[in-house]
C-alpha cells in the first residue's frame, strides 16, 4: 500500500511540477465541501477550511524534498516561495505559510491512513505523533493536534486541472 501511495505523489507532484495540475485537501470532519485555503489577508499565512471553489489559495501543490520521503505542500495563491510550515513557539501546533527554508517544519510527510483512501499529513519537525487537523471549534482553523482517530485529521487529495 506504502508504494500504491509513492506512485500517486510522484505522479502528483511531477504533474505540479509541469504546471498542469495541483490538489485540493480536504477533511473527513468538514466535509468534501470544505477544502485548506489560504486566507485572503495582508500577510498572506494564514489557513483555514473554506468552501471549495476555484481559488488559487485551494490549489495546493506537492513538491518532493530530495530523497528524503518528505515533500513541501505550496499554493498557487501563494506562490513558489511559500511553503506550509510549523510556527516554531514551543506548543509546535500552529501552522502558517512562511518563505521556503531548509527546515523541517516545512518537510512533510503524507501517509495512507487506515480508512480507505484516506491520507495523513505529519512533518519532521513535530514528528509522527502530531497531525495536521481541523480544530473541533466550528472555527474552520487547522493545526497540528496528537494523532489519532480523529476524522479532522483524515485527509482527501483531490486532483485539480487548470482550467
């Protein structure tokens, strides 16, 4: 199943990398109608879960980091320079959109869960133990939380064509 997965992101991120194609990330916990954006303030970093639509913010693309099985997850809204990242504040459970550095906080690693195409997403930084989810507050923010079974924390990527 760990290979089926590889194949997938390798395709995934060759077909972002030839600028034909990106993903939408979505939850179980809020839904197929609910995709990570990018909100449309002044500095640009901050996530949220937003109804899905034709939004650069939503097109998400999956970049390997060299050999090392992690990959870094950019927007188009964002641009190449962006990168999801942990903010590095001791707790370790917030993410936001920073510039794209050698740190592992931007390394990601995205997982075949155990409910059927779902996916998990946990970086290096934090380790295996904390994964990205939806906080259970009806705000639609997303952090890193303790894994577990927890349907904010079971991904879908959904291929996106340009249009």
């Amino acid at each position: 199943m760990r290979f089926l997965l590889t194949l997938l992101l390798v395709a995934i991120a060759h077909s972002a990398s030839a600028d034909t194609s990106s993903v939408s990330l979505r939850s179980a916990f809020t839904g197929r109608d609910s995709c990570l954006d990018i909100i449309n303030s002044g500095s640009l970093d901050q996530l949220n879960m937003a109804n899905c639509g034709n939004f650069t913010g939503q097109m998400w693309e999956i970049t390997p980091d060299g050999d090392s099985g992690f990959v870094r997850l950019r927007t188009r809204f964002t641009g190449a320079s962006m990168c999801l990242d942990v903010v590095n504040d001791g707790d370790n459970s917030q993410i936001h959109m920073a510039q794209c550095a050698n740190v592992t906080g931007q390394q990601w690693h995205i997982e075949q869960a155990e409910r059927g195409s779902a996916v998990r997403l946990w970086n290096q930084f934090t380790g295996s133990d904390k994964c990205l989810d939806i906080a259970n507050d009806g705000s639609g923010r997303v952090q890193l939380s303790a894994c577990g079974e927890y349907s904010g924390q079971y991904w879908s990527l959904s291929d996106r064509r340009r249009g």
